[in-house]
C-alpha cells in the first residue's frame, strides 16, 4: 500500500496545525460558526445528533495493522470505544469533542490517517472496490489511480468551495465492485483495441434525493491523460454547477439539464487547452506510486492444500463460511476473506476497539498486515493463504467476525440514521437489526441466496436504498416514523434505480412486508434463479399483491 | 379533549463537545432536559431565543432552536422522535457494551 | 474597504463605477462587464487605468480577447463558499496570462487567502484592517502543495524528484523553489 513520504507527512502535519488554529479562534469566538462549519467541514467534523462526528477518511478502502490499532485507540481515546464503517469505505466516530478534534487529527498523522475532505463541497474519499489488487478478475489494480486522485485532489485550490461534494469511484474489473455508476465521476478501466489500458469516463451518477445513474461522456480515456481530464470535469462542473439550490447542485442536475452530449463537449473544449499542461503526472511519478501497488511477496503456496481440503469437508460451518466470505484470489493458493460485521441483531458496521486491535493482530498474521473496507460496511482480509483459512475462521468465530452471510439477506446496508444522524427523518439500525434477527438462521439464508437490503434513515440516501435489491427508506409521517419499499436496485456494472412498490409500511409491519418479499420471491423462483432474475422476470405486480392483499 | 398549552423549551448544541444542551434558568445550559425552562408562549419563547442567541454569541453554544414539549409524570417530554432520541442517547444499546469483548 | 496586497494594508486607488455612474476620466476606475460591452469605443480610448469586475457567472472568455486593456480585474465572492471565482482567477492567470492585478471583493476572508492567492489573486479586498495580520500567517500554513497552480510554487512531484535526482547526482544544482 501507498506510503507517506515526507511530502505527504508534512502535508498532513501542517494540515492539523492549521485546524488546531482555527478551532482555538473558534472557541475564542473570532470565527463565527458560519465562517468555521465549511472549515470543519473539510476536516471531516459533522455536528450530530448527540455530538460531534468525526469522519476519518481510509483512502480507496485499504488499511494498514497500525493504522487500525490507531483507530482503536482513537475510539478508545477520544470516543466510546466502537467506530462505524461506512458506505463510502470510510469509519465515523461518533462522540468526538470539538476541544479534542486537533489531538485526534494528530494521533491520526502519525500513522499517516487524516480526516480530510470527508466532507464539505469539495471532492470527497476516493472509492476502488475491496477486492482491488488481488481479485481474480482485475484488469490492473486501481488504488494506483485513486492514489493519484487523493493527491492531486487534496486541498485543490480551485476546487475546494465546489456547489456541492464531489465523490468520484474507480473499478479495476469488469465486474464493478465499486458502483462507479452512481458516482459523480465513475472510472471504469478497460483495454481499447490496441491492447492499451485507460478508463471509461462516466458523469453524474448519484443516489440522494434524485437519484441518476451516470452517463458516459468518454469511451476510452488513455490512462496518462486521467487528472488532466478530470481536472477539466470539475473546472465545468464548479463555474456551471447550480449554486441557487442546494438539493439541485450535484453535478448529476447539470449533467440532466445540459445533457450528456453537451457536457461531454464543454469537458473536451476545456480538456483540449489542459492536456498538455503540467496537470497529468510524469511517468516517473506514476511509477513511484504504482510501485506500492505492485503486491506484496506472496511465499509461494501450494494451490493444493491437504488439511484444507479436509477442514472443508469434515466441517459444515467452515464449509458454508467459505461459500459465502471467501472469494477467489489472483495468487494462487491464497483466498480473500470477508468479515462480516453483520451478526444477528447487531448495528451494521459498527466494530469495538477490542475488535479493531484483534482484527489488526490477524491481519499481521494472516493477511501480511493488510485490510481492506467494503462499502457494503464490512472488512476483508486480502491475502490470507488457503492453509490458514481454517485457523483463520476459528479466530474471526470467536471475535463474532465469522457469520456466514455475506452477500445474503442479513448482510444489510444500513445508514446510522435518526440513531445518530442529524438529518435523518427515521431510525435505521433498529430496523436493520430486526431483519438480521428474523432472518438469522443460516441455512435458510442461503436458501434465499444473493440479495442485498439497504436501508436510508432519510431522503438523502446515505444507505444507498435506491440500489438495493430490496431498499428501505425511513419516512416521517405524522410523527411516526414509517419505511417505503423499493425492489429492483441495483449497484454493479448494471446499475439500476429501484422502483417504489407501493404505500410505506410502519415501523410494526415493515420487517413482516420484507418477508413477504422473499416468501413471494421463493414461491416463485425457478431453478437458479436470485432474487433479481425472478424480480426482472415476473415484474412489481406478484409482490404487490402479496404485500397489500389484506389491505 | 382539551389540548395542554404548547410549551417550548431551547436546545442547542455545546460548542466545545457537542454535548446536547438545554437553556434552563439563569442563561445557565444544562445536559438534562428537566433543567430546562419552558416558554408558555410565543413571546416567551423569542426571548429565551433571544438569551440564546448571546450565548451563541459568546461562542457556548450552536444552533438553537425551539421544540415542543409537554410536562408528563416524568417531567418534560419532547413531541418528537428526533427529539426524544437526541434527549435520551441512540435508541439502540451502545455498541461497545453489546459486544462481549 | 482595506485592501491587501503584499501582506500589508495597501491604499487603494481604484474606484469601483456602479453602472449608471459616470465613469471618472482622471483616475483608475472598475467597470463592470456590461459597461465594457456597451462603451467599448470610449473605455478603449482612455487613457487613465482601466479595470473590469466580473460577476462570478461572467464567462473569462468574454475579455479574453481584450485582457490588454485592463490593469485589473475583479472578480467576487459572493459568499465565501461560492467557489467560481477561484476558477475565473485562474483561468486569467494561466490560460490568458493577465499580468495585472486580480482583486478578490465580497466575502473575502483570512482562511480562504492561501487557496486564493495560489489561483492568482493578489489583492484582496477585506471587511477590517485586522484580516492582515493574519495575512503571512494564512499564506504559509499549508507549504506542501500537490497541484500546480498559479502561484507557480514548486509542487509536490517537483520536489520528490528533484531530491531523487540530487540523490543521484549530489553536485547537480537544485534550483530553489520560488
């Protein structure tokens, strides 16, 4: 993974010196609250429901073993000893004091971990899939590119008071682990007819109250050319953007009001007089950051392993965790783990410090001292050899790390909601808790098989509802709070919005009307068939009918 | 049925913790709800925004408002959800205590 | 209102002309962009300076053509998180190169003066003498930039192999950053 040099170390120290500063005038009262929110903002700070919130940024995903230890002591230190795991692949804090930021952003530098840019109108976390450098599937790794992104788009002078945030995802593979179609920028590497690497450009994707999936307004973007491109996005989108209302200042509103077409061509015109400038790196710098990317050792492990071809056949369990959170790796005999942090009844994401220190523990023995984080709010660990697999699952059980249920109906996505979160309209995570509890038994999840519930405590979509194979969003209807359905969404390379299925459903009858989705789904399905297949087959109408039957 | 008079209490937010706060008596700001003064009315609540609005100035708090409550058995009770939670801590047991480690 | 330029409280010499106002002949006067389109003839024949102010959805590409004929330029920031300006000062500095003075009106405040100085502003017109104190100070919290600019600081990249290279060949001059 990418290390710090004394650049990037600088940078980060004199960014923590710079916000001490401003929270000293602050406190004082020489800066308003107007004048510090956007600058808090930009140092990932949120102001809560109960307190402050601190969004640490954990770049494309990828963490080291210090650096989660480090988390746990933040969490320690400065919180209440857990964090949450996000759908952006980053970890929030929710109890941080204000007086306590500039320490926390201190302990973070050391271990070279910033809250930068985690929030505020400026370009956010840059995403890769979690799978990114060891999937099987794997054009080429895509944290290079994020990297170069995260530089190039740190403190950007021009681009820091943008209209609206900017979040901008890349994906290696063809298959899109990164649900870069619902970005504002989505990259999408592949090879041109010449055999030469570059990125599909894709423009205003985006969930949140309208949500659009991104068009493409370059086919084939060679590689070399990518921050010059982008930084010819960004130039459009910050003098053209909506600045007259908030809820219509994404860049994904200019993209439907001008058209993809038009877009395409102001990005070309403005492109054409800054390909050539010192925007896009030297091939040398290119190759200093791709060298971190190049993989670690691997010892050589056989591809045929004996006690794990075993362990997988005497144990039931094991076998059925291996189905579901493993996932094949480009080096042979190693595998890819999941975590899970979705146990039965347990908030989604949230993982105690006892936990981070024994994950980082792991990852140093099993996984060459690398984690990765999923924004579908679980962890990975990317390198673990297939003859540690089972000590590895024994561990993870004993941590309550090992549910074998990734991917299934009890891997729920869910935002912290009304819990937590200021802007929610309804809770999330007790909702989400009882559809783990009700679905909690095993075998009939995997029965059910694939199939991905989000849940959004409000309108702005942060638990990417819109693209969950069943969504749930909270919505407040005389002071109660009540959760409209969608079926249908979805988050890969064939991204699609889901459609509303009919009246919401309280907060009493909504995990029944999930379950009637899925009974309704079972009833129906043919051989093979996910829950997908058999939605896009037989339409909204069987689930209708079963949902508001008795009604 | 008689509706109860609409009282209003302020809260906002402490600037240095965030903790959520109520303005009681005395401009005095307090964590617990029960400590703070109600407002039977619209005049009355302005200028308990207006004492609000100094300790903004004076860089103690942020961003308050007023919200409805009613006096119950147990003291004051805010109408709404976001309120009751914001009074009372997340709704769901605090994660770290839920884990056995 | 003060005007900074240099670091220090500066006197200003300029006068901004509201658009029905006469425009004075014998001292340096702002216009707006509509003035300029609608008086071409008689602004171009002046001979006192002349700058133009740009509302922040003014396109650049509006005066770029005529940018030899101004010693300023203004743009605004209406509030301070509306960001187009930084964009239009750039666009002036490094597309068109405009050698004059950019000058930041509206909302300009002490802990956005880095990000605009680094686009190419270099006069900044503030609510209170006080802002220039922290002038030096804001200028040089943040000495490590990944992003050219028009400030023309020496960048990140720059640097890392320029330390590479006088790692390689230690007599070889390394020019300072400027």
């Amino acid at each position: 993974m990418y290390l710090y040099d004394e650049f990037d170390q600088r940078f980060v120290d004199q960014r923590v010196e710079q916000f001490r500063d401003q929270v000293r005038r602050r406190l004082e009262g020489e800066l308003s609250e107007d004048e510090f929110k956007p600058l808090r903002l930009m140092n990932g700070l949120y102001l809560q429901l109960h307190a402050y919130m601190l969004r640490v940024a954990i770049p494309y995903g990828t963490l080291s073993a210090p650096q989660l230890r480090q988390l746990a002591l933040i969490a320690r230190k400065y919180d209440r000893g857990y964090g949450h795991f996000t759908t952006r692949q980053n970890i929030q804090f929710n109890w941080i004091k204000l007086e306590d930021a500039p320490d926390a952003l201190a302990d973070l530098a050391r271990v070279q971990m910033h809250a930068l840019q985690t929030s505020g109108n400026c370009i956010r976390n840059t995403t890769a899939d979690q799978y990114a450098g060891v999937a099987a599937d794997e054009i080429e790794d895509p944290r290079i590119y994020c990297e170069m992104i995260r530089q190039w788009s740190s403190i950007h002078p021009e681009f820091s008071f943008l209209p609206r945030k900017f979040k901008i995802a890349v994906t290696g593979a063809p298959n899109d682990r990164a649900a870069v179609r619902v970005h504002d920028i989505g990259l999408r590497m592949h090879r041109n007819g010449e055999g030469e690497t570059g990125f599909e450009v894709m423009v205003g994707g985006g969930l949140g109250r309208t949500p659009m999936i991104a068009k493409t307004i370059r086919k084939f973007l060679p590689k070399q050319h990518l921050l010059s491109y982008l930084e010819a996005i960004l130039r459009v989108y910050n003098l053209a953007g909506r600045r007259d209302n908030l809820y219509k200042a994404r860049i994904k509103i200019l993209v439907h009001e001008i058209g993809a077409a038009e877009m395409a061509r102001r990005v070309e015109a403005e492109w054409a007089e800054i390909r050539d400038t010192a925007v896009d790196l030297p091939a040398a710098e290119v190759a200093r950051i791709a060298d971190f990317f190049a993989g670690p050792a691997y010892a050589p492990q056989p591809a045929f392993v004996p006690e794990f071809e075993a362990a997988r056949r005497s144990g039931a369990d094991f076998a059925r965790w291996l189905r579901t959170n493993t996932a094949a790796h480009k080096q042979p005999g190693h595998a890819i783990v999941n975590l899970s942090l979705k146990p039965a009844g347990k908030p989604p994401g949230d993982v105690s410090a006892a936990q981070m220190e024994a994950i980082a523990d792991l990852a140093e023995r099993y996984s060459l001292g690398e984690i990765r984080v999923a924004h579908e709010q679980n962890l990975v660990l990317p390198h673990v050899a297939l003859r540690d697999l089972h000590a590895l699952w024994q561990a993870l059980d004993a941590l309550g790390l090992a549910t074998a249920n990734i991917g299934l109906i009890s891997d729920i996505i869910a935002c912290p909601g009304m819990d937590y979160c200021a802007l929610a309209t309804a809770r999330s995570i007790p909702i989400a808790q009882r559809i783990s509890e009700r679905f909690h038994d095993l075998a009939r999840a995997h029965d059910i098989g694939g199939l991905t519930i989000n849940i959004s405590g409000c309108i702005n979509a942060c638990g990417h509802h819109h693209v969950g194979h069943i969504g749930l969003l909270g919505v407040d209807k005389a002071g109660e709070e009540f959760y409209q359905l969608t079926l249908g969404g979805r988050a890969d390379q064939d991204a699609a919005v889901g459609a509303i299925i009919g009246p919401a459903f309280s907060s009493d009858t909504v995990v029944d009307a999930v379950e009637t989705v899925v009974d309704t789904y079972l009833a129906l399905r043919r051989q093979g068939e996910r829950f997908l297949d058999t939605y896009r087959r037989v339409g909204q109408t069987p689930f209708k009918e079963k949902l508001y039957a008795a009604h | 049925m008689a509706k109860p008079a609409a009282l209003q209490i302020i809260t906002a937010n402490r600037l240095r913790d965030g903790a959520v706060v109520y303005l009681g008596p005395d401009t005095h700001w307090s964590t617990r709800i029960s400590q703070a003064v109600a407002a039977a009315d619209e005049d009355q609540a302005r200028a308990l925004l207006a004492v609000a609005a100094r300790a903004v100035a004076e860089a103690q708090v942020v961003a308050p408002y007023a919200i409805a409550v009613a006096r119950d058995a147990s003291g004051l009770r805010p109408a709404s959800y976001r309120e009751r939670i914001r009074a009372a801590g997340p709704s769901i047991a605090a994660f770290a205590a839920a884990t056995a480690a | 209102m003060p005007l900074i330029k240099e670091g220090r409280i500066a006197a200003d010499l300029w006068v901004s002309v509201a658009e029905d106002e006469a425009v004075p002949a014998d001292r340096p006067a702002i216009v707006g962009l509509r003035r300029w389109q609608a008086e071409t003839a008689t602004l171009r024949a002046r001979i006192a300076p002349l700058g133009i102010r740009l509302k922040n959805n003014d396109a650049v590409a509006d005066i770029a053509g005529d940018l030899d004929r101004f010693e300023l330029v203004a743009l605004e920031f209406p509030k301070f998180t509306d960001g187009r300006a930084y964009s239009q000062a750039r666009l002036l500095r490094e597309r068109h190169g405009f050698p004059g003075e950019i000058r930041a009106t509206g909302q300009v405040l002490r802990d956005q003066f880095q990000i605009m100085h680094r686009c190419g502003f270099d006069a900044f017109q503030v609510a209170d003498a006080g802002a220039a104190e922290g002038w030096v100070q804001a200028l040089q919290e943040i000495g490590v930039r990944y992003q050219e600019a028009a400030d023309g600081s020496a960048t990140v990249r720059e640097l890392r192999h320029r330390a590479a290279r006088s790692l390689m060949w230690p007599q070889a001059e390394v020019t300072a950053a400027w």
